[in-house]
C-alpha cells in the first residue's frame, strides 16, 4: 500500500522546473550555471539541459549583439519555457551594431512555441535618424522583435524604444502582447516618416491576437498598425487597457494613434475594450483609423475613451457603447450621424474635468498603470488605489511612462488617495534627436504612469 501511495503520488506531481543563468559575458559551452552562465544566443538556441517549464533568467548588463538573436525556445501548453530579467535587473539588449542592422534586421526572432519573454529592454543607441532612401525596407534601426513563431508565445512587461519598429508580426498563431512600453521608435525617410509602434496583422481564420496594458507612444509613424496586402489583414484582434499617445513625432507631425485596415473590407471582428488615446486638444489629426480604404464590420468598442477625432469606415455590425468620444467622429458608413446612431457614448464638445482609470498588471502584482486626462489643467490629481491591495504604509514609486528610466517620484501611501503632481516631469527624446527640438507636449492636460512598490512600510527607508 505504502508503495502504491508512493506511485501515485511520484505519477500526478508535476515536473520540477529548472532554472538556467545568462550573462552578457557568458559562454556558449557551459552548463547555464550562475557560476558559469550561457551567452544569451547561446540560450536562444535551448540546450539540450533546456525542458518546458524551465526559466532562463538574464542577469544584468548590457547585452551588445553583434549578430541578430534568433529563439528556437520551445516548451508545450501548460509547461512555457521563460525568458526573464532577474527581478529588478536592469538588462538591455541593445542592436546598435552594424551587423545585426543589416538588411532592416530584427534585434530579436522569435521561432519558437510556447515561450514567454518578459522584463527586458531592447534598443538602438545608433543616433542615425534619416536615411535617403524611401520605403520601409530602408529602415536604418532595425525591428526590436519580430514573431514568427507557433503557438503559445507572450511577450510581457518589455520595453523597446529607439528601434525603427517596436514588434512586428504577422503570424496565424495566437500571440498576446502584454504591458509593452514602447516609444521613440522609428526614421525620416524622402517619402515620409516611418515606424509604428505595434505592427500587426491576423486574418479572420486565425486564432484571436491579444494586445493588453501597453503604452505606446512618440513614435515616428503610428501607434499601432494594422496593415498589408491581401484580405482581412487585421481581424479577430483585441485590445484592452492600452494606451497610446501623441504617435507621429517624426518630420510628417502627429499621425494616428491607432489605424488598421486598407484596400480589402474584409476586417472582421475586432475588439477595442477599455483603451485610452489622447492628442494635444487642439492637434489636427485623426487620431485614429479604423477600417482604412476597404472598411470593416462586427467591429465592437467598448469602454474607451478616444481623446482626438476618429474615423470609422465600416459597413456593419458595429457595436459602441460606454466611449468617450473627444473631436469629430467621422462615420463614412452611415446615414445619420455616429452619435445619433449610437447614443450609449459620451460625445462632448469641450474637454472638463479629470478622467483617471488605473489597471492592474496581470504579471507583476506590485504594478499598476496610471491614465490621467487632466482637462482642467491641475497641478496635482489624486488616484484612489484602494482597490488594488496596496497596503497603507507603502512607498510607491511613481514614474511617468515618458521618462521610463528616469529617477521616480517616490510617495508614502497612507491608504488614502495618492497625490500625483502633474507639472514637472520630462520625457525622454529620441536617440539621435534634432538638438533644440521639443516633443509635442502631454502635460499637464494628459499623463500615463506606471506604479510600482516593493515594501510593505517605510521603516527601512
């Protein structure tokens, strides 16, 4: 009996995971030890010693590539293999290299199924912003991650900035983009400026794509992207909780925060849900684009709030209840006006007030990210975090997501509404920016933040 009992229970433990070490000074022969660890291609290329359900965790530093990374890691369904930044290490992937640029290279490919990424940043520190060739093959900084992969692939918690393109991928395979920040990609060409954010296409008889808890923002082009040749080339995608602002910093002006759609009608089924764009009140842009030239149908929006004008070219099917709707709403599908036809929205005509919505990470427990549209220009708004477990006592550090790496704002939670000032923060300007040039300004009227905390009181402060 006691042998049985001993059976079962070695038969419906799970497997032990194992845990694997890469350094930017590691070895392409050793054992992934803390000791002695990997290189990171080396790791990318899962070693024998490598299981489903393992972590490979990178430790700090600079990681120079001198060749584009290429991940064959591969775990099964219930048992990912992780990639991840040890917790609170700085690692930087950074493609600066002229080898790993050549030919509009991606920094990082990713080949594999069933693998998570998550906690580390990926740049260029190349300061070359113009190139004299048109098109978007002339990308002179490289795509910071390109999926090409199976199924079951997250990308999570990264920040990619200062690359030519944040993530493209194109893939039939369900992939969920999570709580990317990225920023201050993209180029000048003759033709234009290039270089969206989110890059992104999925057709109708694909497995749904998920993009969630981003902020995107200040890059040359668009925000998000959903675009290419042939039929419903932006389909069965959902956005939740994202928040994109002020893309198209590049020669052209601000663009379009979100845009998807082109000559084809066949965009099927997206699902915009509780997302949050902003452009200076008085910008003259349309903001966002759903649809393009071919238009679209079964389209749902949900809860967000779009402060810039919009267009909607799509046919049928719309579903929009609970927005926010700043600036012109332009409905080329329809017979009466967008606010007639749906009148479950707010519509109004000059910005008041002081919108706040905070999300909570699915990923990192202690994180939250903060969206404030300030209309009435204060110099502080108070966020009520009672509904996320942080406990009175706690030092949170506040950091606006336009200065990412810069020094936070550290403030003790009393357990009542935190103040967060909305005058004096930065944001950083592009590798290789114009010296004297300005970014389009945010603040005070708009702001996205991102709150972290560690300890429980402030004693050993």
């Amino acid at each position: 009996m006691r042998y049985a009992l001993s059976l079962i229970l070695l038969v419906c433990s799970p497997l032990a995971a194992a845990e694997f070490w890469i350094s930017p000074s590691g070895s392409h022969r050793g054992p992934g030890t803390l000791s002695d660890p990997w290189s990171l291609s080396a790791a990318l290329a899962q070693p024998s010693q490598v299981a489903p359900g393992d972590t490979l965790w990178l430790l700090p530093g600079v990681y120079n590539l001198q060749q584009p990374l290429v991940s064959r890691l591969s775990g099964t369904r219930n048992r990912p293999i992780k990639l991840r930044a040890q917790p609170g290490a700085s690692v930087t992937l950074d493609c600066a290299t002229p080898s790993a640029l050549a030919g509009d290279a991606t920094c990082l490919l990713i080949e594999g199924s069933h693998a998570w990424y998550e906690g580390f940043e990926i740049l260029n520190s190349r300061e070359i912003r113009s190139v004299a060739t048109p098109g978007a093959p002339a990308n002179p900084r490289g795509t910071g991650i390109q999926a090409r992969s199976g199924p079951g692939v997250k990308l999570i918690n990264l920040v990619i900035h200062d690359v030519g393109l944040a993530i493209f991928e194109s893939q039939p395979s369900r992939i969920e983009i999570y709580g990317l920040i990225a920023y201050n990609n993209g180029w000048d060409g003759p033709d234009r400026s290039h270089g969206p954010g989110i890059y992104s296409r999925n057709k109708t008889a694909w497995a749904r794509k998920f993009i969630a808890d981003s902020i995107v923002f200040q890059n040359y082009r668009q925000g998000l992207q959903g675009y290419g040749t042939g039929p419903n080339v932006f389909s069965q995608m959902q956005l939740t909780g994202n928040i994109f602002f002020n893309n198209g910093i590049g020669r052209d002006g601000l663009h379009r925060n979100l845009m998807f759609g082109n000559e084809s009608g066949d965009h099927v089924g997206n699902v915009f849900w509780e997302n949050f764009t902003y452009f200076p009140h008085d910008a003259h842009s349309n903001g966002n684009l759903f649809g393009g030239d071919g238009g679209c149908r079964d389209l749902r929006l949900i809860g967000n709030i779009f402060a810039s004008a919009s267009q909607l070219n799509c046919l049928q099917g719309i579903e929009a209840a609970g927005n926010t709707f700043y600036g012109k709403v332009s409905w080329v599908a329809g017979t009466q006006p967008f606010q007639s036809a749906f009148p479950a929205n707010e519509y109004p005509e000059n910005p008041s007030g002081v919108q706040i919505r905070i999300r909570r990470n699915r990923y990192q427990s202690q994180r939250l990210h903060a969206v404030v549209y300030n209309w009435d220009r204060l110099d502080a708004v108070r966020l009520d975090l009672s509904r996320y477990g942080v406990p009175a006592g706690t030092l949170i550090s506040v950091r606006s997501a336009q200065d990412h790496f810069g020094e936070p704002l550290r403030l003790p939670y009393n357990g009542a509404a935190l103040a967060v000032p909305m005058k004096g923060w930065h944001a950083a300007l592009p590798i290789g920016w114009p010296v004297g040039k300005s970014l389009p300004p945010t603040f005070p009227e708009f702001g996205a933040f991102v709150l972290t905390w560690e300890r429980p009181n402030l004693a050993s402060y």
